[in-house]
C-alpha cells in the first residue's frame, strides 16, 4: 500500500478529523498510487493518521477512516452502510409503516464515506459516485447493501456518469448493478410525508428526486393553505404538490424542462387534484417571473439549480441570486410569503443572506425573516467536516 507522509504541521486537520487531505500538504508519497486507491496517510514522524481513496487534484485524499481498521474487507462496507441506515432509523425514515418511504441513505462525508451518494426510494437504491476510488468500489458497496437490506432490496442502480472525474479514464455508463427477480422498472411512485410522487432514476435530475426538501416541502404547505401559490424551478413539483395537499387556492409551476413538466402532470394526477387547481408553465423561471402582474402570488418559491459549482463562478451567482430574489419580492403580494434557497455549496449562509438583503434594499419593501431553512437530517453534516452543510435557506415576509 502507498504511503503519503504530510509536512511538518499539516497533520492537524487529520487529527481533528476533517476528512481531507490536500495536495499541497504532502511531503513524499512512497509508492506509485493509481487513482483511487486506498492510501495510508502519516505524519511527518511516522505516525499513522488514516486511511483514503487517493485522487488527483487539490484534494488528494478523502479519508475513509482514522482507525487502523481493514478498509479492505468488505466486511468495511456493511459496517459504514449499516451505520448510515441506523442513522436514518434514529430520525423515523425507515419504518415499514411510515409515511416516507425515501430518503438519502449515504451523504458523502456525513456519513464517513466522502465521495459517495446513495438515495433510497421503497427498495431501489441509487448511488452516484463522485470520486474514482468510490466509483471502483461500487460493486463491494452494491453487494454491502444486499447484506445491509437483505430481501426488501429491489434494485441498485448506479447513476455516476454525471458525477464522477470524467477525465479519470472510467467507464462512466449508468446502469444496474442488480436486480431482484421479477423487478424490471426505471421508476416508482413513493411515498414523502404521505403524498405520492413518481421517481424516475435513469432519466430524473440527480438521483430522480430532490429528497433534500423535504422538511422545506412540509413547511410550506404549513403555510399555504388559501394562498395563490407561485413555485419556481419546480421540477417534478414537490412543493407544489405539498401546497395543493394543505389547501392552496391554486398554483402555478414553472420549469424550463419539458419533461420535468410532464412528470408535474403524472404527480398531479397521482394525488388525485383538481386540473382547475393547477397550471403549468413550460418557460424561463426569471422571464416568467418577470412577466406576472404584480400582487397576484401570496406565496413564492425560489429554488433555484445550484448557479456556482466551484469558488470561480461565485460572484456571478450571488448576482444571480440578488437579480433573482429582487424579483420575487418586488412581485409577491402585500403579507405575502417568500420562500427562498441556495444549494450552491461554495455559497455560504452570510453571502446567501446579503444577496437576499441586497435584492430586498433593492425593492424598497418592508421585509422581515421568519425562518432559516436547511437540509434535513438524513442530509448529515459531519461536525469535523462543515463544507458539508450545503442548502440554506429564507422564509421571508414581505408587507
């Protein structure tokens, strides 16, 4: 196995257990390690810090363990997964009789495993793999999650095509690793806080769903009852399936996919609304925004796809979040409510709330903030690892 040994000093990440470890603090590596290997790390004397897939770029490892325990066997796997699972059996998600049956199973770093996703939906688990050592080891994690599931396990479909290094040489094709006898489909209906929703893994966005709102989704059909309701970048229509099912007087949904828009049509259907209680809109988000009369929404809903992957594209998507909320609030009715987000990681809480304050100053309303949102538990941030707390969010009154 390779060796890297750090520089004098650079161990003390390590040793307050944040799961990286970057390229510029390294010293020697003793071995010729492939991408993705498993790498031991040391300080500078000798002594072990942990075990990582090895990767090439600013990040050259991301530590699978800070033990000496055999992240070889794939005995390893069972363990971090069966720890994942009774994590989310903790918080109530994974009860045969509950009214949620999805959630995300593995997040990354949050749950000891940096570069991995795996998102449940009623027995069909979906991974993505964002770095190549978890995409080497996805036939050790599919046969983990045999184990881990046992017989309720339907499918496990592996969706890294989109996600992991390109440039890394892989065979990045998406299909399944396995599937239970008699089991032959690329989408379900499940359940979320009891309203039906069909997710399509091989064709949906990520994994198929947005599993990542929805306490958000839930707050806001709190909120929505009586209300004319505008949801923005809508999707497959989560919030606005959750604001018809909690009484909202009607809502509009926007997205500038096709298909999106057809799947919004499947999960109106699927929860049985009224055709009158519902519009689609097939268009830009911020033209369409642009163009409604003013005063005619009580609520809106901002959720925006991420507008900046990496710190370059920063300041151009905090503009973009200013132009986008200025909007929103110039438009939402007297006492109505915004609903506002960012799960654009490399934006944090303070820049998110600034542009919002901007875009606010800019319209000249009264504004007050009601709430701070963000993700759910199954969304895990790992207390060594902050980065990992990635979807921030405003609920904003405007008079």
């Amino acid at each position: 196995m390779t060796k890297i040994y750090l520089k004098k000093g650079r161990e003390e990440s390590l040793r307050r257990f944040h799961p990286w470890v970057f390229s510029g603090a390294i010293a020697q590596i003793v071995g010729e390690p492939a991408e993705g290997d498993i790498v031991g790390v040391f300080a500078q004397d000798g002594s072990f810090l942990a075990y990582g897939h090895y990767q090439i770029g600013s990040i050259a490892v991301r530590v699978l363990s800070f033990s000496g325990e055999d992240v070889f066997d794939p005995g390893f796997w069972v363990n971090m997964i069966s720890r994942a699972k009774n994590v989310r059996t903790s918080v109530g998600l994974t009860s045969v009789d509950s009214r949620t049956n999805c959630y995300r199973l593995v997040h990354g770093e949050g749950d000891g495993l940096p570069g991995l996703i795996i998102d449940y939906y009623d027995g069909v688990c979906v991974i993505q793999a964002h770095s190549v050592g978890m995409f080497r080891s996805k036939s050790a994690i599919c046969e983990a999650l045999k184990t881990v599931y046992g017989d309720s396990l339907k499918a496990v479909y592996d969706k890294s095509s989109g996600t992991a290094p390109f440039k890394a040489g892989l065979n990045l094709i998406d299909g399944y690793l396995y599937k239970a006898e008699g089991f032959s489909d690329d989408e379900q209906i499940v359940l979320e806080n009891g309203n039906r929703f069909l997710v399509n893994w091989t064709e949906g966005q990520k994994t198929g769903f947005f599993l990542d709102q929805r306490e958000n989704r839930n707050l806001v059909g709190r909120y929505s009852r009586g209300r004319n309701v505008l949801n923005l970048f809508c999707y497959t229509g989560g919030f606005s399936v959750y604001s018809l099912a909690s009484g909202a007087a009607h809502v509009d949904s926007v997205d500038s996919s096709g298909k999106a828009m057809a799947m919004v049509s499947r999960n109106m259907e699927l929860n049985g609304f009224e055709a009158s209680t519902h519009t689609e809109y097939t268009a830009d988000a911020i033209e369409f925004l642009r163009s409604v009369p003013e005063d005619k929404y009580d609520l809106i809903i901002v959720d925006p796809p991420a507008f900046a992957k990496h710190r370059g594209a920063l300041n151009n998507a905090l503009r973009a979040y200013q132009r986008l909320n200025a909007a929103a609030i110039s438009k939402v009715s007297p006492g109505g409510l915004v609903f506002t987000f960012s799960c654009s990681q490399v934006v944090d809480k303070e820049a998110f709330a600034l542009a919002v304050f901007s875009a606010a100053a800019q319209t000249g309303r009264s504004v007050r903030i009601l709430d701070r949102l963000n993700q759910p538990a199954d969304h895990s941030v790992n207390i060594y690892h902050p980065e990992g707390e990635y979807l921030k969010g405003l609920l904003l009154y405007v008079e």
